[in-house]
C-alpha cells in the first residue's frame, strides 16, 4: 500500500520528491558543517551527486523513473546524430524486416497448424511400388477397397483425387479445378459447409446420383454469390450434379485455387488401375503414426501377394498431412531462414561498430558523467536503453518492411511457395519482430556499453578520446566485429554464389525443342465430354482443328500432344522391348510416354535421328507405330538400331496391348522439368491410341507466338464454342515458369548477399574512417618528416586488407560448413565448388579494399600544419 | 598527540535498519541525529556513513515504518525529521526479538566448548 503511493509520488510528483530530497541533505550537510567547523562537511560534500543518486536508487519507482529518463536522453541521443541514427536504423530495419518476413513465410508454410481440428492426426496413405517408383506415389480404387478393408490404424478411410471440370451451359465454358472425393472427406477433416452440407455416408455408393459442394470463391465470383444455388444441377465435364453446398474459402484442400468437390463414386473396379488417387484418414486415438505404417504396410504386402503381376516391393507410406501439403520446400525454407539471420547478425554488427566509434566521440560526455555520480552499471543501462530505442525504432520500421514484403510475395507467389494463403503478419510475428529488435539491441548494445562502463573518468578526461588502454582495446574489439562482419558477408555471397552458379546452369539446359522458345504457343484444350465419347468422334475433330489452325496466317506447324517441355509429363508408364525378355524379377523403369500429332516434331523443333516422323498414314487401321527418344535408343539398344524392332506398352494392366514397331529416333526432351536428367520416352501417334478427352494445341510460328493467342482462341471458339481452353502459354514463358522456384531462392539469398556486401564495406568503412580520424596527428607528423602520399594510402590500405584476409579466413571455413547445407537445393554444382569458393573472396577483399581506400585517400590529403596544430 | 579513534566495526546487514528504529523509538529526529544518536548508544562502536544512512531512511518510509515531518533544527534550519509509526514500532519489537535470539544463540555457541 505505502509502496504505491510512494511508486506514484515518485513518478509523477518527481520534481518535488527532488526538491525534499536536496532540502534535506543541505541540512544535513550545513549541520554538520556546524559541527565539525566545515573540516567533515566539504569531504562529504563533494560526494552529494552520488549521495542522491544513493538515495534514489532504493525508492520505488526508481527503475521506472530512470529508463523513462534514460528513453527521453536517449532519443535526445539519436536527435543529436541524425546520420548515425538513419543508418542505424535503416542497417538493422533492414535485417528486422527481412527476417520478420522470412519467419513469417517459415512459421506459415511449416508451423501454422493447418485449420483442421487435431491436423496432426490426419495423414495422407500414398502408394510406392515398381515399376511405377513414386516415392510417394498414388493408389487406385481397388488398392483402396483393399486398404480400407484391412484398416485397423485410422478411425476413417477416404480417398480423392485431383479432377479438372469443364462447367458448361453457365456463361463462357469454364475449367474449374476441383477434387472427387469419397463421402467421409470433409467430416475427415472436421470441416463444415458455411452454406447447406458437406458428403453424407454412402454418397460415394456406385450407384449415388452426383452432388457437388463449391468453394465460396468461385460461388461468388461465377455465380453470383447465389443463395438459391443450393439443389441446383450443374453440368460438371458432362456430369450433371446437383449443389448441396458452399465452403467457406478459408477452405483450401487439397490446395490453393479448388473450386468443386464432387461425390467419388466406388464403382467395383474390373482391374487394379488407373491410379490417380490419393488416401486420407484420421488416426484412431492412441495409434501411432508408425503403428499406422506398419499397418498399412502389412495391407500392401497381402496386396502384392495377391496381384504379383502389377506390383513389386510395394508399400503404403503415411505421411502426416502438413508434410504431405509442404512437400520438399522445407530445405529451401531453412536456407532462407539461415541466410536471413546471417544478415542479421551482420546487421547487429554493424550498429555495435557503429556505436563504438560513436563511443569514442561521446568519451568526454561519459567521463563527465561518470565523475558527477553516475555508476557504471546506471551508465550501462543507459547506454543500453539508447540501444535498445534504436533498435526498437528499426523493429518498427522492419515491420513496416515485413508488411508490404508479405504482401508483395502473396500477390506474386514466387516459387509456387505451398500454403501461401496461410503466409501473414500476424500476432505471432509481431512478437518475434519485437524478440529479435530487444535481443539485437542488447547484443549490439552489450559490448559497446560495457566497453564505456569500465572507463575510468580520469584516464578519459585525459585521454581526450585519443590513445591510451581503452582506445587500445576499443579498436581491438572494432577489428573483431569487423571480421566477423566479413566472415559472415562471405559465408552468404558464396551461398548465393553456389546458387547463382546453379540457376545459370539450370538455364543452359536444353529442354529439347529446337524452336525458338517464343516462336511457339501452346494451350491446353478440352472438347466438350458430352459431344465426344469416344476416339471415333474426337480425332476427326482434332483434326479439322489442326487444319483450321495450320491455315491461320502466321502458324507454320500446328499439332496436338498431351505432354509438353519443359515440365508437362501427362504420363509415364512401362514397356516390354519385343525378343528382350526380363529376367525374373526385373523390371523396366517407367517413361514418359506421349501421344502426339504428326507435327508436333516440327513444331517444337525436336530433331530426328534415325528413320521417320509420323504421318496422318499412321492411322487407327494402321499397323501400330511408336518413336523413341534418343537417350531410350541408347538406353535399350545399347547401339543396335531400333528402327523396326517392336515394342509395347506394359502398364501395371496392358498386358494385351499389340506390340509397335518403332519407326524414328528422334531428339532427347525433357518433360518432367529441366533438371531431370532422365529423357527416356516413347511417342505414339495421336490417331492410334485410346479416346482421351484433354490434350494441347501446340503452335510454331515464323515469328514471336504470343499475339496469336487471340485468333486462336476465336477459331477454336468458331469450330466448337463449348471447348474449354486454358493455359495459354509460350514455350518460353513456360521454360521460365519451370524455373520460377530456383529462381526465387537465387534472387533471395543473392539480395540478402548483397545487402550483405553493402553492410561489410560500411563497417569496414567506418573501422578505417575512424582509425584515420584517429592517428591524423601522427599521419601529419610522419608528413611533414618527409613521408610520401602513396605510403600513407599504402599504410592505410594495408590495414583494411589485413582485416579483409583474416575476416575472409574466417568466412571460407564457415561458408565450408554451411554450404553443405545448400546441396539439395543446388543443380550441377557441387557445395563446394571451386569457382564459387575463388570468386566469393575475391569479391570480399575487392569491396574491402574498395571501402578503405576512401579513408586512405582522406588520409593522404591531411594538411601537417593543420593536424599538428589539432589540439 | 590524540586520543585513539575508538575501534569501528561495519554494519551487519540488517542491523542498520534495527539501530535506526532503535534511535528514533524516544523522540522524532533527522539524519544527522539519528546517525550521533547511533554512535552515542553504541558507544561509537558504529559510525553511519550518509551513503548508507540516508537510502535506509528513504527505504523504510516507503515501507512505512517511519513518518517524515518538516521541522526547524537547532541552528534554525529547515530539516526532515523522521518518526517510528505504528508499523515502525512493532517492527522494532519483531527486530529486537529476532536479534536478541540471534546474540543468544551466538553467544551459547561461543561459549560451548
């Protein structure tokens, strides 16, 4: 009780509380003047600055009083150095910010529990078997009915697959993404529908009538936000299904951009494929998710067991939903994470050099105050406190950087970043924007505050600020900062080296086509299911389009294919080579197999090497053709011709599909991205395989592409007005597109080294500026004996290349260890490279060398007279 | 030639604040009293410094245990002279028990052979 009035009186009545407190002490000094004939009092009186500060120390509210006073110097501080203080402040918002936004993106993508209640107990079940190789690869219907049968793990089985709809009879045809679901998918995850219901049980029976539930994004924007949509019927690739609800679009499953989910229907499948699908389910409480692998496991053994022909070494990997979601971002996300505390901390480095130097002016200020009372540890809390104002203003400022960074990055989702729409500013960042500003402002702080605390106000007055043991051991501790500074700066320009080097390689490879890549346009179309049912009626009609589009001006090549370079795989699939009978056991690896129009070779400008391209002759009552591809030739013939040896499809069910006859060789593509080595793939021409209801219209031109793609879509529009066209794209924007992931890590991490370089030459900067300000008597002595411009520059030079070579020793020794770190993210290039470990230093040293000479030519210009005559 | 200063012994932590209760348990006094006064009554075994004295006074106001009033001192000056409240005196009664107990103690112990 007393204790708080006296905490407010203290505080708020401050001015008299002083005043009492001088009254009193003056008494008791004139007191014992009286008494003592003034031999006592002028000893005692000499210490009444410290006497108070005693006194105030034990009164409550004291700590309080003193950092209000300390915050109000301190900005008083900051005002005085406007120069000092932006550079400070801009250095670590800087740091702050890139890393509040670094962690927001961390914290997002890995952290952020998903908005399922108990995400941790959902888990995805994959498929993994020869020949189809997927690490986590994908189930079919009968896998399913065999897992669900034997699932003891989890409390639900479901299954999905990823499904493109053709809306049609609305307004323009639309292809909207969506899922096909089984019934217990939503109650699975325990979300409701904001509008009707979700999937009631036995809505995925084989016989179930077509429901569909819609996403609230595309509910509004394509509908209208129609409340009277519900029991409506809408005609979904040919489906019609009648809407039982909307969810809310916080609602992203399986990812960003689903718009429709509709009932998958189990219809007893008649073999084991195809396998588009993917498992869902939510752990039975208490079950482990190794308990549940061993558990699904023994499903596929007992699987493999019972089909010997379709499967080998299969398994059935659990993956916890949220990896499932993240996939393999996880080491890209840590490399930012990592790279972006390195400029940090060289951020905070920066500042503590900063600050040191400025120490050295504000010697005199401390000295004084130190003399009038102040004790050290009252001088370093306040020391601290600027600091910490410091840094808190340039947590501010970060903040403000992070929020529009966040931003930028949502609105541009470089890299295809998973869970983008759970990346925010939110409470949880702010908290550790403010943790990061307080623990960089007490490092950064600490060590020139303690530096000043230990001064003694004797030796500083006399020192002057110049020389002696404490400028000896200040520029010591510069020298250190300095270098670490540099050894950091390095460890991140060669990380961002290595990916440089990575990226540029990544850009050399050759995805195949010979064709100028902006020379050719593509689109991805898909006729109308309902007019088309079956390979009779949709081939002519690709042909009447391939015609129609060939004869607009401008397009030299027109043609169909379903896969596309650089990263358009639609399917891969296994082969048996006619008179090459496996051994027992073996298994050919699966390849990309695409299905293509006779010009599409020409089109993309995919050179032949041996025998022939298609031609329309190679019809469906035609002997079955089929072209490989170079890197498969050699792969399969191990120099033999192939042309005119035959060959078959051998899916995990083709085992009556008739043998082709290979009749070209033609140039390695790479469909499954440019930095997949593996181009082993067969053609079959388009007129002789299965109906299928999608493919690409691919363009060549003899002039840049891309303006056709208004005329295009006229005359598709004009042959049938229900095709559904969608991902128009150039062959080079499509090549950059596949880059787009690499490319955001290189341009990140090579900004931040960058930012990296400019912070290290200011520091090295300021160390040399402040040194030369330093000996300026001594450089105007060793002048006016006759010294030489150029030694003096020398001299100086000299100095900041030593620094430079230690800091660079440092910095190869951990760019050594971090870069270990990189190696899954870097193309073609080994972590230690040894043109990125040569240039990175010589880049520091440059930049180092750079940043001194200023200073040295400062030096050079020092007028004798002048610096002899200074002070 | 003078007299020899009489031997002065450091304060034991906590003892100041029970020699200061004790000095102002007869009549209100300022600082430089109370510090005579603890001299007087320790026959000059404790002399206290103002860097100790005045902190310990403005602690045990915050506490309560003393009242400060603003009085005229012997030679006409304006002086602060502090007073035991209530709370101050039990606290001079709880102290001086606890301290009688500790010199028992320690005096039993020193004499145990």
């Amino acid at each position: 009780m007393h204790k708080l009035v006296y905490f407010w009186r203290n505080l708020v009545r401050r001015r008299q509380v002083e005043r009492e407190l001088d009254q009193e002490l003056a008494a008791y000094v004139a007191l014992l003047a009286e008494e003592t004939s003034g031999r006592e009092a002028r000893l005692e009186a000499g210490g009444i600055q410290q006497l108070k500060e005693q006194v105030r120390d034990v009164k409550a509210g004291f700590f309080m009083q003193t950092i209000l006073q300390d915050v109000r110097y301190g900005w008083r501080m900051l005002r005085r150095s406007p120069t000092f203080t932006v550079v400070a402040i801009l250095a670590l918002a800087l740091g702050i910010g890139a890393t509040t936004t670094i962690f927001s993106i961390v914290y997002g993508v890995l952290l952020r529990p998903l908005p399922y209640p108990a995400d941790g107990r959902i888990a995805m079940v994959f498929n993994h078997f020869a020949p189809q190789n997927a690490e986590h690869g994908t189930l079919s219907i009968a896998d399913y009915l065999d897992w669900k049968k034997g699932n003891h793990a989890f409390e639900s089985a479901e299954l999905f697959r990823q499904a493109l709809f053709d809306v049609t009879g609305a307004k323009e045809p639309e292809q909207v993404r969506g899922a096909m679901v089984t019934a217990g998918f939503f109650s699975t995850l325990r979300v409701q529908a904001l509008l009707g219901r979700t999937f009631l049980p036995g809505e995925d029976a084989a016989n179930a009538p077509g429901v569909a539930v819609l996403s609230e994004t595309w509910w509004r924007n394509s509908l209208g936000a129609d409340r009277n949509i519900l029991g409506r019927k809408l005609n979904l690739s040919g489906v019609p299904c009648t809407v039982v609800g909307v969810m809310a679009s916080s609602f992203h499953f399986p990812g960003p951009n689903y718009e429709i989910w509709t009932n998958l229907r189990l219809i007893p499948p008649t073999r084991r494929g195809p396998f588009p699908y993917r498992g869902l389910g939510r752990l039975k409480p208490g079950v482990t998710l190794g308990q549940a692998q061993a558990d699904t496991n023994a499903v596929a053994q007992r699987i493999e067991r019972e089909n010997p022909v379709t499967y080998h070494h299969m398994t059935m990997p659990v993956v916890p939903l949220r990896d499932a979601i993240i996939g393999n971002i996880r080491p890209a996300l840590l490399a930012f994470l990592g790279a972006v505390l390195v400029l940090l901390a060289i951020a905070a480095v920066n500042v503590a050099g900063l600050l040191l130097a400025r120490a050295t002016v504000r010697e005199r200020e401390i000295a004084l105050r130190v003399s009038l009372g102040a004790g050290s540890g009252r001088l370093i809390r306040q020391l601290l406190t600027e600091s910490l104002l410091l840094a808190l203003l340039s947590g501010a400022a970060g903040c403000l950087l992070a929020y529009a960074g966040i931003h930028a990055l949502r609105a541009w989702n470089p890299g295809n970043l998973p869970r983008i729409e759970d990346i925010r500013l939110d409470s949880g960042a702010l908290v550790f924007a403010l943790l990061v500003s307080v623990a960089t402002g007490v490092l950064f702080g600490l060590a020139p505050a303690f530096q000043s605390g230990r001064a003694t106000p004797a030796s500083s007055l006399r020192e002057g600020g110049r020389g002696g043991t404490v400028g000896a051991s200040r520029r010591r501790l510069q020298a250190v900062l300095v270098m670490g500074e540099l050894a950091l700066a390095l460890m991140l320009v060669t990380s961002a080296g290595l990916l440089v080097r990575s990226f540029l390689l990544l850009g050399q490879v050759n995805s195949g086509a010979q064709a100028p890549p902006e020379n050719v346009l593509s689109m991805k179309i898909s006729p109308a299911s309902s007019k088309y049912r079956d390979s009779e009626q949709i081939i002519p009609f690709y042909r009447r389009l391939m015609e129609r589009v060939r004869s607009t001006p401008g397009v030299t090549y027109a043609a169909i294919s379903d896969s596309l370079p650089p990263d358009r795989q639609y399917d891969y699939d296994t082969f048996v080579i006619q008179g090459q009978p496996l051994a027992a056991g073996e298994i050919n690896p699966a390849v990309t197999c695409p299905i293509v129009s006779p010009d599409y070779f020409r089109a993309l400008g995919i050179p032949l090497i041996k025998g022939r391209f298609f031609t329309n002759q190679d019809s469906g009552d035609a002997p079955p053709t089929v072209i490989i591809s170079d890197s498969m030739a050699r792969h399969y013939f191990s120099g033999e011709n192939p042309v005119g040896r035959r060959l078959k499809a051998s899916g995990p069910d083709l085992h009556d599909t008739p043998f082709m006859e290979i009749v070209g060789v033609v140039g390695d593509v790479r469909y499954a991205g440019l930095d997949d080595n593996n181009a082993d793939a067969y053609y079959q021409p388009y007129a002789q395989t299965l109906y299928y209801q999608r493919t690409n219209l691919v363009v060549r031109s003899n002039g840049p592409a891309a303006g056709l793609a208004t005329t295009l879509r006229r005359e598709v529009r004009e042959l049938d007005a229900d095709t559904v066209i969608s991902d128009v794209i150039t062959l080079q924007d499509a090549l950059g597109a596949s880059v787009i992931g690499p490319r955001f890590r290189t341009l990140l991490v090579g900004g931040f080294a960058l930012c990296a370089l400019v912070l290290a030459a200011i520091g090295i900067y300021g160390v040399m500026a402040y040194s030369v300000a330093q000996r300026t008597q001594e450089i105007g002595i060793r002048m006016a004996l006759g010294a030489r411009r150029s030694n003096l520059i020398g001299d100086v030079v000299a100095q900041g290349l030593r620094l430079a070579l230690a800091g660079t020793a440092v910095g190869v020794a951990g760019a050594l260890l971090v870069t270990r770190l990189l190696a899954s993210l870097l193309f073609a290039v080994k972590p230690t490279d040894a043109l990125t470990f040569a240039a990175g230093p010589v880049i520091l040293i440059a930049v180092a060398l750079l940043a001194s000479f200023l200073p040295a030519c400062r030096a050079a210009m020092v007028d004798p007279v002048i610096a002899l005559r200074h002070e | 030639m003078s007299e020899p200063a009489p031997k002065t012994t450091n304060l034991l932590q906590g003892t100041l604040d029970l020699l200061i209760l004790r000095a102002l348990s007869l009549e209100a006094m300022h600082g430089l009293g109370i510090s005579r006064r603890i001299e007087q009554i320790t026959q000059g075994t404790f002399q206290v410094k103002p860097g100790s004295l005045f902190p310990a006074l403005h602690r045990m106001e915050e506490a309560g245990w003393l009242a400060p009033s603003w009085g005229e001192s012997e030679n006409n000056r304006k002086a602060k002279y502090y007073r035991l409240t209530a709370a101050g005196r039990r606290q001079l009664q709880a102290e001086t028990e606890e301290w009688q107990r500790i010199s028992m103690a320690m005096a039993a112990a020193l004499d145990a052979t």
